[in-house]
C-alpha cells in the first residue's frame, strides 16, 4: 500500500490545503484526476517563498518542490480515499518563482519527480515541464500541478 510506503519514508500526508481561489483541488474526468496547482504550504501559511536563487537556495527550493507533491497527494487521497486508486502519474507541471537570469528549474522540479519515482516505481514515470516564472501566488517559490490515472475501481 501507497501510504504505507509513505510512512516507512517518514513521508505524513497533511490536511489537504483549502482552495486559495475560485477552484476546485481535483478534477475527475474519465480515468484521470487532475490536481489544481499545489503551493509549499504547512498548516496552512506558505513555508517556502521568494526567488530562487536570491531569496532562497537551489537546495531549499528542491524542499518546497517536495512540500508541493505531498500537497498534491494529500488531495489526491482526499478525492479518492487511497492513493491505491492511482494506476499512473501522468504529467507534472512545475513552475518556479526565478531571478531572471536563473535557468537552473529543472533541478528543482527533478525533487518532486525523484519523490514520485521514490513512492510509485515505475508508475511514478512521468512527462514533465519546468519553467520559470516572475512571481508566484503568496510569493511562494514553487508551485505543481499533477495529473493522474485512476483505476477505475
């Protein structure tokens, strides 16, 4: 099982983040579950943010990457009530609050997609983007999106 997995990794999923916006956290639509941009937030205050790398280090923005997927799944349990339910991570979607002339992205985003890898093997493969962006909601340094396949069960 997916979170037991989890909890040998001394990986706790929160209380899913509440919307900060006029969406919803997870759309379903056929076998795919797409989930709504995930922000570093913990209990509910945004623990990572500003650039990178001027207000914060490559290391420490790959953490907030990490914080953003376990968001990501938090709602994904939510929505489905097990993680078991996922058959597939389909597609990461990465954007990062950069300096401009900052081009180092994919490293960062590389954290949330290892942890991906970590948790669900090959199921864990994914396609992928990394961009860098001027700004970021609440001055958070990265924000995910992630979309998956469910079984139909």
């Amino acid at each position: 099982m997916i979170e037991e997995k989890l909890a040998a990794m001394n990986v706790f999923l929160p209380v899913p983040p509440t919307p900060a916006g006029s969406y919803i956290p997870v759309v379903r639509t056929g076998n795919l579950a797409f989930v709504s941009g995930q922000i570093p937030l913990k209990d509910g205050k945004v623990e990572f943010h500003g650039k990178v790398p001027t207000d914060i280090s490559l290391d420490t923005a790959r953490q907030a990457a990490k914080l953003c997927i376990i968001n990501a799944l938090a709602q994904l349990k939510a929505e489905l009530g097990t993680l078991d339910k996922i058959s597939k991570i389909v597609r990461v979607s990465g954007f990062v609050n950069s300096a401009p002339d900052f081009i180092e992205q994919p490293k960062i985003i590389n954290a949330a997609s290892d942890l991906l890898f970590e948790i669900f093997g090959d199921k864990g493969k994914h396609s992928r983007i990394a961009v860098g962006v001027a700004s970021l909601p609440l001055n958070s340094t990265v924000e995910i999106d992630v979309i998956v396949e469910v079984n139909q069960v």
